[in-house]
C-alpha cells in the first residue's frame, strides 16, 4: 500500500497523512493531553468542593480513561487503516456511528480551542491591559496555523515544548511542597505545612458524597484531551511502539501530575484555606517567596492554553480529513498539501475559531457562556470515549481471530468495557446535579438531534456511497506492519 501525498483515486488516499511524529513527539504529546488548564486553574474550585477527596475524584477519572485508552490502542493497531476514532466506528459499528463520531469530536473540540483562546486573551492581558481583545487570538492561530502546515513534525515540536514546560511546572511544585512539609514550613497566617493537613479538618471526605460529585463536575473536563494520542497514531513513525508506551504509561502521569500536585498543595495548605478563584499552583509558589509567582504561573497557563490550542487544529483538522474520506464531509477537504498535511481542513478550523473574537465581545455573559459550552465539551468527550467502548465490543464480536491474535489487548475485555459505560452514566448524572451543567446536558441532545437530520440527507448521496465503499474496501485487510519511516 502506498502512503504518498499525492495519490488520488479511489476516491483519495486516506493514509496520505505522513508519519512524521517520532517517540518523543507521541510521548510528550500523550502527557500534555493528560495535563489540561484546568488543573492550573480548575483545581482551587474543585478543591473547595470536594475537599481532601478530590485526590480521589482525579483517581477514579483517571483509572476509567486508562481502560478507554487501552480499548483504543487495541482498536489502532488491530488495524492500522484505521486513522481515527471515526474510522473504527464507522466500520464496526457503521457509517453513522463514523458521522456521529467525527462531527462530535470535531464540535468537541471547536469549543475547547475557542475556550482556550479567550482564556489566552485573559492571560495576555495579565502582562499588557491595553492589548485590542482581538489580537492574541488572531496572532495564536497565524502561528499555529503556520506551523501546523508546514509538517506534522512542527505540530510534534511545539506540543513537545509546551509539554515541557507545564512538566517542569508541576515538578517544581511537587518538589516545593515536600520541602515545605519536610521544614513545617509555617504560612503568614500561622498554617504548618504538614501531611495531617489531608485529613485533621473534617477527614478525607468533609463535604460528604454530594461534596465528591460536585468535584466529578469540574474534574471530567480536566481530562479532556487524554485520547488525543489516539489521533496522532496514524502519523507516528512506529505505532506499534509508540501507541503502547504513550497509553501504558497513562496511570503514572496520572499519579505524578494530578495527584501528586494536589497532595503537595493539600499537605501546604489546609483544604478550607485554598482560595476557589485562585490558582493554588500561584499560591504554592507565593508561599516559597518566589515574587515572581504570578507571572511564572501565568506564562505556565498560557502555553498550556497555546497547547490545547494547537492540539484542537491538529485533531479537528485530522477528523474533517477522516470524515472526507468516508463521504462524510466535502470532497474538497481531501487535499494535501505537498508534506502531507490536510491544509484545507486545516485552514477551516482556523477560520472557525476566528469566531472567538465576537464572544470576546459579548460583554459580561462570558462567564457563563463558557461554563455551559465546557459542560457541553466534557458530555460530548463522554460520548466520543463511549463510542471508543462500543466499537471494542463490536471489534470482539465481529473480529474474535484479530484479537486473538493482538499483542496489546485491553485488560477486562468487554466486561470492563460495561463496568467504565456505568462510571460514564455517574458522571452524567453528577453532571445534570447542578443547574450550571445541567444547561450543558440539555444542549447535547440538540447537538445530536441536528447530526440526526443531516445523517439523513448526507446517507442518501451518491458521494457518501461511493466513498464508504471504498473506506470499507481498503479498512477490509488490515495492515499488518508499520509502514517504513522512508
């Protein structure tokens, strides 16, 4: 099978996408996806909320993801046709479930990336008040956009960068709090750092069950982008090699940078002490007499939110590429430029999210628009990493031979796939708990409702025939090896 840029019929090469993404590219990418802004930012709130437990609360979201992953990895490589979650899908489940997939997943990250973008403006403005609302946006998509067509390798070494440096972040702050708690460190307002600080107010659990589920609310969204490995395989140099290590290694990035950050800040400060509107990463770094901790804090959070920018490009871009080639979306975003790069997809994102500089006018609803559409967000990723779990257990039913012999199988099997469905429906109904996120439940089913409508029309086309015949046609043999970095 040819993997050139620039084959054309029938009806276009799906795997033209070059496999420019090395280890460490996959590697650091696999952990910036795990370390949202939301932690940065979310975790005073989330804090307040649950108290001690919320350590817990990143446990248990973490340990379900893992088992997504893992049912994911075991989808890529039973088949390395498959270039996306809408490709596998699409044919274990059928073209719907593609369409569905990959026009949620593209939406879902749309309003991330427009999210983050007002969250640059923000952090922007923290250093420059007078800078027009418009410019860091325009300004962060030039650059992404850019580098994004160049090659994917550029993609790999910006997230590689930006991954680094919210690493070093969190080490620092890891290493910042086993000092203080090792030197009781005492705060102006008489605290002492030490580690009965997790559980001498009101236990490990202060505020109860509801106290717990009011934490699941934040946190889930915190994890968006952790499956963002999976849409980087189809242009890894050795997925075979790199997909495992990046999703095996999920568990321990979990420990170290959630939980680990948030032991660190809960041993220093008193759960009840942490400010909800604060960053307690500001505080942390406050408390060690570092003057400069807002602005170190406040450089950490906007690459992070330049991160989730550049990986919402990328992986929109990828999907409106994927969803071409099933007859999904327009003929027209098939093309590739001459390194491979998807750059018609590409430039419609770019202009999509142009439409942050009119919220960034909104006036004073900001706010609360964004609560909705994150709420919208995390139950669309729900339902992406559902779908994920569905199309493994039809891949089971269909395929038995293919995971037979699959050397990276999910641990738990469709049993596990059962049990991670029911945590979905908790954090559902944690979700619907409170009426900020509830408006987020209620916007889903319209989502959904208007894929419904264009599913109909779009399944009816001569265009969407044709090309699915010819998905079907080439995802009918696995590839068995990894094509050649040559």
């Amino acid at each position: 099978m040819t993997n050139s840029s620039t084959a054309v019929s029938p009806p276009h090469s799906h795997s033209g996408p070059s496999r420019g993404l090395s280890n460490r590219h996959i590697q650091l990418i696999a952990i910036g996806g795990a370390i949202g802004t939301g932690l940065f930012m979310g975790s005073g709130r989330t804090i307040s909320l649950a108290g001690p437990a919320v350590v817990f609360v990143y446990m248990a979201i973490g340990f379900f993801l893992f088992f997504v992953m893992r049912a994911m990895g075991e989808l890529l490589l039973s088949n390395l046709h498959y270039k996306t979650f809408a490709d596998f899908a699409a044919d274990l489940i059928g073209p719907w479930a593609g369409f569905f997939v990959g026009w949620s997943y593209w939406f879902c990250w749309i309003v991330t990336a427009i999210a983050e973008l007002v969250a640059i403006t923000g952090y922007v403005q923290f250093w420059w008040p007078t800078v027009p609302l418009w410019l860091p946006t325009v300004a962060v998509l030039v650059i992404v956009f850019l580098l994004n067509a160049m090659s994917v390798k550029s993609f790999g070494e910006m997230e590689f960068w930006f991954a680094l440096i919210k690493i070093v972040a969190i080490l620092a702050l890891i290493v910042v709090g086993a000092v203080m708690a090792l030197t009781h460190f005492t705060s102006p307002d008489g605290h002492v750092a030490q580690v009965s600080n997790l559980w001498n107010d009101g236990g490990w659990f202060p505020n109860g069950a509801m106290g717990v589920v009011a934490g699941f609310q934040i946190a889930v969204f915190a994890f968006v982008g952790v499956e963002l490995v999976g849409t980087t395989a189809a242009e890894a140099r050795d997925p075979r090699t790199t997909l495992p290590r990046a999703i095996n290694s999920v568990p321990l990035r979990i420990l170290i940078f959630y939980v680990g950050s948030l032991l660190a800040i809960l041993v220093v400060t008193p759960w009840r002490s942490i400010d909800p509107e604060q960053s307690p990463f500001v505080a942390m770094f406050s408390l060690a007499g570092l003057g400069a901790a807002a602005s170190v804090v406040n450089f950490v959070v906007l690459t992070s939110a330049m991160s989730s920018s550049n990986s919402g490009v990328f992986s929109t871009s990828r999907m409106l590429f994927g969803l071409s080639a099933e007859g999904s979306a327009p003929r027209f975003f098939r093309g590739l430029n001459k390194v491979g790069v998807p750059v018609r997809a590409l430039f419609l994102t770019a202009l999509v999210l142009l439409l942050t500089i009119p919220v960034l006018y909104a006036g004073d609803s900001i706010i609360e628009a964004f609560t909705l559409i994150t709420s919208v967000a995390s139950t669309l990723f729900i339902f992406v990493w559902t779908m994920i779990l569905i199309s493994y257990i039809s891949f089971r039913r269909k395929f038995p031979q293919r995971h037979a012999a699959s050397e990276y199988k999910m641990p738990g099997g469709v049993p596990m796939c059962f049990v991670v469905m029911a945590f979905f429906a908790f954090v559902v109904w944690a979700l619907s708990t409170d009426s900020e996120t509830a408006a987020g439940l209620v916007a889903v089913p319209v989502w959904l409702a208007v894929l419904g409508v264009s599913w109909f029309f779009v399944r009816r086309t001569e265009s969407h025939q044709q090309a699915f015949e010819w998905f079907k046609r080439e995802v009918s043999e696995p590839e068995t090896a990894a094509p050649s970095d040559s």
